[in-house]
C-alpha cells in the first residue's frame, strides 16, 4: 500500500483519488507521490500549490479526509488478499468451492472432477455434461456448413453428442466390449448424461465406482480422439485397437494417480474391478 501512487493508483475503492477528487489533484504539487509520502505521524498531508479555497475545493478535501478516515494501513509489503479465506491466501480449493456455490441455471452439472484422470480430461467431460464440445450439430447451430454432417464413425445419423458417443452402432459396440471385459452389463442409453447416472448407480462401492468412472471417461476420450483421427487423418480403424487404447490408457491414468495401492497389469486385464 506504501508504495502506491496516492492519486493515480485505485488503492481505495476502484477509482483513482485523481478522478475522484480532480480539484485537489490539480492543486497538489506532488502529483506522482506515492500513499507513504502523503502520509505523516500527525496524519494526512500535502503540498498544495495554494491555500484551499472554499466551495468545491473545500467540499471535496473533506469528502477526501473523510474517506482517508475509513483506511487502516499497516507496515510491511504490498500483497495481495484474498476474501474468501480467512488468512487472505489465494487457494484452487476455496475458488473451487466459490464457483460450486455459485446457482447458474442453465447448468445441471457440478465440476465434481476425478482425481484420477489428467485435467484435460475432467476438462473434456465437463465440456461434455454442458453439451459443449464441437460436435457436428453444435458447429451448425453456430452458422458453420458442412458437406456432410453425419457421424464420422457410421455415417448414417446426423452427429449430436448423444448420438457420437453412446447411440452410433460403432459406440455402443465399444461400450458392450467394455462391458464384458468389466463383466457388467451395458444398458441401451438414450442420452449421453444416462452415462453420468450409470457411473452413479455404483456409489455404494467407492473402488468399484471409481474404476468404472476411469474406464469411462477412458471409453469416451478414446471414443473423441477416433473420431478426430477419422475426420482429419483420414484413419482407418479396428474396433479392437480402440478397445485395446480403452484399457492401457485408463490403467496409465490410474497407475499414475492413485497412490494408495500397486495396481497391477495382470489383474487389470483379467478382472479391473478387483485390481484395487
């Protein structure tokens, strides 16, 4: 605070005293003097260039003092405070929390991310609860054309979020896969949140959700890069070598982020769900 500009710096409020108080700063000859310079034991001073006059100079200096008078400084170095924490420190946690609070409408989703997968990934499922990725139909609703604005991995149905990842022939084929690895049957979804409920419905088993939380968020990144890889590479797939990516990327993401057991390979691929 010391080593603000007393006149040009927004240190009380969000406006600068120069605009606030425009008589006065013209009559100040210390017009680039900083908050310490203006201060005193005695209190609050400065060099006018002329005594004050009455009317609006004298309106405004005692509207200035009077505002002065509200201000508690104290020694020691500038630093930024943050109000929503009690020792003023600035966390991701608080800030977290702050926006959970916060009642936005339009959105049904909490940002309950999971720890065991990279942050873009929480990052692409959020984007996704909210409907927001750039699928076909989202580019098209914003004035975008294209040739052909089907599902790049069946080509019959037009591209919808609901539609790409759990509705295509080739997606839910995946799915089923998945399933039977996981030795748990898959339901016939109509919408891509019934995916959200699904990984719900296993919340009386923390480990047995979060491995079914890991592999899904695996099946559907997995299910997003095939259809890029489609579209811009001009890929040719095999369901095989995707439900392969499923497995080893989510073991990756789990072996790297999930600290309170060894996971191991061997048990991954033979039965995941006890592999905690």
């Amino acid at each position: 605070m010391y080593s603000k500009y007393f006149w040009r710096d927004p240190w009380i409020g969000n406006d600068i005293l120069a605009t606030r108080f425009p008589r006065l700063f013209a009559l100040d000859s210390a017009k680039k003097g900083s908050v310490a310079s203006h201060l005193a034991s005695v209190g609050w001073f400065w060099e006018w260039r002329r005594s004050i006059r009455g009317g609006a100079e004298q309106e405004q200096l005692l509207h200035l003092l009077s505002l002065l008078s509200t201000v508690s400084i104290s020694e020691g170095e500038d630093r930024w405070w943050w109000d929503y924490s009690t020792d003023g420190l600035y966390r991701v946690s608080s800030a977290r929390s702050i926006i959970a609070s916060f009642d936005y409408a339009p959105f049904t989703h909490q940002t309950d991310w999971c720890n065991s997968v990279p942050i873009k990934i929480n990052i692409f499922v959020w984007r996704l609860k909210l409907h927001r990725l750039a699928t076909l139909r989202n580019l098209e609703s914003k004035d975008l054309s294209f040739d052909n604005s089907c599902c790049a991995l069946c080509d019959v149905s037009e591209e919808s979020h609901s539609h790409l990842f759990v509705r295509c022939d080739t997606s839910y084929q995946l799915w089923c896969k998945v399933g039977s690895w996981l030795d748990i049957s898959i339901p016939i979804w109509n919408s891509v949140d019934d995916v959200w409920i699904w990984i719900n419905s296993f919340s009386h088993n923390r480990n047995k959700k979060l491995i079914i939380s890991v592999i899904a968020y695996s099946t559907i990144w997995n299910i997003w890069k095939l259809r890029n890889d489609i579209i811009f590479k001009e890929h040719k797939f095999r369901k095989s070598h995707v439900f392969d990516a499923i497995v080893v990327t989510g073991f990756n993401w789990l072996y790297a982020r999930y600290h309170k057991s060894t996971l191991n390979w061997t048990e991954w691929l033979q039965n995941p769900l006890c592999s905690l």
